[in-house]
C-alpha cells in the first residue's frame, strides 16, 4: 500500500504475527528513514482489529509493481449465549446453536474452530419482554447474545442477522421471535484462561 506523505512516498503492510500478537509498527519512506505509524496503528486497530507489521521492502519505488501485502485478519472469537422458556426443545436451541454459528463464520470471519455457546432453557417467569414492541408479534421468544470484536459495517451485521433468523426458522422457531443482540467489545476485554488476556502484546 503505497501513500504519498510530503512528497515522499511510504509504503507499509498489514499482518499479524503466528499467534495473533502484534509485531511491529515502522514505515520505509523514500529518503531511507524508519518512522512510527503509531497514529496509523491506532486509527487502523480501533477501526478494523488489524496490527501492523514490519515495512516489507527496504526501498520504495512508486513506479515500480507492488509486491503482494500479507493478508490481513483479525481475533475475531466470539461467545454466543442462547437463551429461551422450557417450550423450546434443547434439539431446536442446538440446531440455533448451530445456525448462529455457521453465521459468524459465513459473515463475519470467524474461524470455524472458534466456537463458544451458553444455551439456557428458563421458566417464564424468567423471561420478560414486550410481546409487540416494534409491530412485531412475539410468542415464544428466544434472545440470542453475541458478544464479539468491534469493527463489522452495518451491512455485514445485517447478513448476520437474517442468516440467524432464517436458520432459526429451520429449527422450528418462528423468526418473529428472535431477538439477536450484539456486544461489541476489544482485546483487553478477553482472557482465555490463567487470568491473563492472551490478545495483549507481552502477554
């Protein structure tokens, strides 16, 4: 990725490291001297969850073909909570489970191995909600809770959305009943065991 800067011109890519940790954050300009990309890091890791890495070439050449960049990814695990009254079937919460799943893969990235799910079957009086709120007619509802790494457009949210709807209705719930929230949060509001938030550099 090529940008001109005050007649110079700099070049920098976007990786992440084998274990999700960042690596590096330098730029090669044209005159030969390494800067900090810190405001670029920033704007970019709070935007779209990306690090970025060491300059790929030494010298730039703004004529010159590009070399590929790295691909970029993101952490992107998520943890699913399911919640529903006694009427719905633990077969039909577990085939939600699963199209809620398939979704986060299919429209938002994640990794298919990254799965983690709390599926709740509660009495109702466990269970309060506004049976029309919107001008939709809910029966039976069932709240599904997503909590995720910021930095989805709208439109992939949207994707998300009907994906779990429909399959919802697959297992035989009614998609007039699915109420989907998300909770955007980011890497310091993760740890994976031992007390430790394993998405923090030095950790």
């Amino acid at each position: 990725m090529d940008r001109a800067d005050r007649g110079r011109t700099t070049r920098y890519a976007l990786d992440f490291s084998a274990n999700h940790r960042p690596i590096r954050t330098v730029a090669q300009t044209q005159d030969g001297q390494q800067n900090d990309m810190l405001e670029l890091a920033e704007i970019l890791t709070l935007c779209h969850n990306i690090h970025i890495v060491e300059n790929i070439g030494s010298s730039v050449n703004p004529s010159a073909t590009p070399a590929p960049l790295p691909r970029v990814t993101a952490h992107a695990m998520p943890l699913v909570s399911i919640t529903a009254h006694t009427s719905q079937s633990a077969e039909a919460l577990a085939r939600l489970g699963d199209a809620v799943h398939d979704a986060l893969v299919t429209h938002c990235g994640v990794p298919a191995h990254d799965r983690f799910q709390l599926r709740r079957r509660v009495d109702q009086e466990e269970l309060v909600f506004d049976p029309s709120y919107l001008g939709i007619e809910r029966r039976d509802p069932v709240f599904v809770e997503i909590t995720l790494r910021g930095g989805r457009t709208m439109a992939i949210k949207q994707a998300l959305y009907g994906a779990i709807a429909q399959g919802a209705a697959d297992a035989g719930i009614r998609k007039e009943d699915v109420l989907i929230v998300l909770r955007e949060n980011a890497e310091p509001d993760w740890s994976f065991g031992d007390g430790i938030a394993q998405y923090i550099p030095g950790n």
